[in-house]
C-alpha cells in the first residue's frame, strides 16, 4: 500500500511525529515527508504530510497514533449473530475518534477502549458498543477506512515534578510493614483453620503477581476468590497469547497489534 498521511497538532512536542517515524522503520515501511510546517510558539500547531508505503497492519498502528489516513467513506460488516463480530473488525481506544461517513467526518458516541463502532446510517451516527451489546444485523466498523482518532497532546503548562507522590498507593511509599503484618494475619488465620478470602482485580494479571497468587493456593491460603470477568479475560489472554492489554508479559513492551489479543481472548 502506498499512502499519503497527514498528522496535525502538537506532534513534536507529544512526540507523535518520531514515534510514526519509528514505527515505519519497525514494520519495515519506507516514507518520504513531503511537507512540515512546525509551529513557532507553544499554542501554535504543526502539521506534516508524509508518503508511506507498507502494510496494511503498518497504516494500521500509524492510524492508532493519530495519523489521518485519505478520506475515504468508513467500511462496515453486519454482525453475524447476537455478541458476534466480523473477524476484522475496528478495535477502539478512548481517544476522541470520527469516520467518515456520508461525506463528513461524525464524532463517535460513548468512546472507550476495548469496543466497536456501530453505524446507523438512517440516524447518521457512529456509536461505541461493547461486544456484549452488539445486536445481530447491525453494521460494525470493519478495517481502517474513514477513521481518525486523535491523539493525547503533550500539556502545555508545566506540571510537578512529583505531583505522584501525593497519591496513597506510592510505591516510593514504604510498604514492607504492611506486607509483613498481613503474611503474618494469613498464616495466623490458617494455623486456626480459617478461611481466606482473595479480592483480585487485573492488576494482579498484568503486573505478574498472578504467579504469587497461584503459590498461595497451592500452600492453602486461598479458600475463596472473588474476581470479574475482567481479570479472567486477561488471564485467557496471557495463556494464549503471552500478553496482557497487547503487552508482552516477559518485557513489558507494547507488540504491534496486540490490542487485538484482549479483544479477542
């Protein structure tokens, strides 16, 4: 495929520029810029046009990274049964997203990530569904075309330095009391032929600690778990794809694509 994109905004500055540079060189694309206006003061936008050649799952990631790729009128697939979606559907972000859909660019209704986009057509307009509200029939956004998602831009105003440190969960914060206390509460409990309840949520997933929690049942200190189907659905992930949200589990890095693996698993 041989392409011109387009990026808007604050593109230096968020880093968006380097970062679809970088990904074309990754995915073995190749790309000539052919126009680059850079703002000239901070409230100033820039803008740049690029020709790139690649693959179709190179436009892909370049339109995730808020690339705006040739109008063209947005593609659907009517779903083939209740909760079922065509197998290359459009998975969403939570970044402000549009398709071009008769001729115009129309803003998707309740963004979130991890969903589809539903078009009525006889209402002119672009819904967000999760795929458990997808109705049999209804037409789902297939493909890249007619897409366009805007990227987070970098702040314009200085922010501090360690705002995070505020926050109660800090892991600067020290901790190893606490941890210390409750391992001696859980042994106390079992010794006495107790019963230990697990509150888990997906962090336990994506951080790894769902190894520990595996240790822990095995040695009889996990007599109940009470999860939602979120953490079930990353732990599927994980075993089928060795990610968790499309990141690598042994590195930590985000793979091409791989917003896909939570969708589907």
């Amino acid at each position: 495929m041989v392409e011109e994109i387009e990026l808007k905004g604050h593109i230096i500055d968020s880093m968006i520029l380097p970062k679809v540079l970088d990904t074309i060189m990754d995915m073995h694309g190749d790309f000539e810029i052919l126009q680059l206006d850079v703002g000239k003061t901070k409230q100033d936008e820039s803008y740049c046009r690029i020709l790139v050649k690649g693959t179709e799952e190179l436009f892909e990631e370049l339109e995730r990274l808020g690339a705006i790729l040739p109008k063209k009128e947005v593609k659907t697939k009517p779903a083939p049964a209740d909760k079922i979606l065509p197998d290359d559907f459009y998975g969403t972000t939570h970044h402000p997203t549009f398709v071009f859909l008769d001729g115009k660019w129309v803003e998707v209704e309740n963004i979130e990530m991890d969903c589809v986009i539903v078009i009525d057509r006889k209402a002119k307009r672009a819904i967000c569904k999760r795929q458990g509200l997808v109705k049999k029939g209804e037409e789902v956004v297939v493909g890249l075309d007619g897409i366009k998602v805007i990227p987070p831009q970098r702040p314009r105003e200085p922010q501090e330095v360690f705002s995070f440190m505020s926050s109660e969960i800090s892991p600067e914060k020290p901790v190893n009391a606490q941890i210390r206390g409750l391992a001696k509460e859980m042994k106390k409990i079992k010794d006495s032929n107790g019963k230990i309840c697990f509150v888990v949520g997906t962090a336990l997933a994506h951080t790894g600690a769902d190894e520990a929690l595996v240790e822990l049942i095995r040695m009889g200190y996990v007599h109940v778990l009470f999860t939602g189907n979120g953490f079930a659905t990353m732990d599927i992930e994980k075993q089928l794809f060795g990610t968790t949200l499309g990141m690598d589990k042994n590195t930590g890095r985000v793979l091409k694509r791989g917003y896909k693996s939570h969708l589907v698993a």
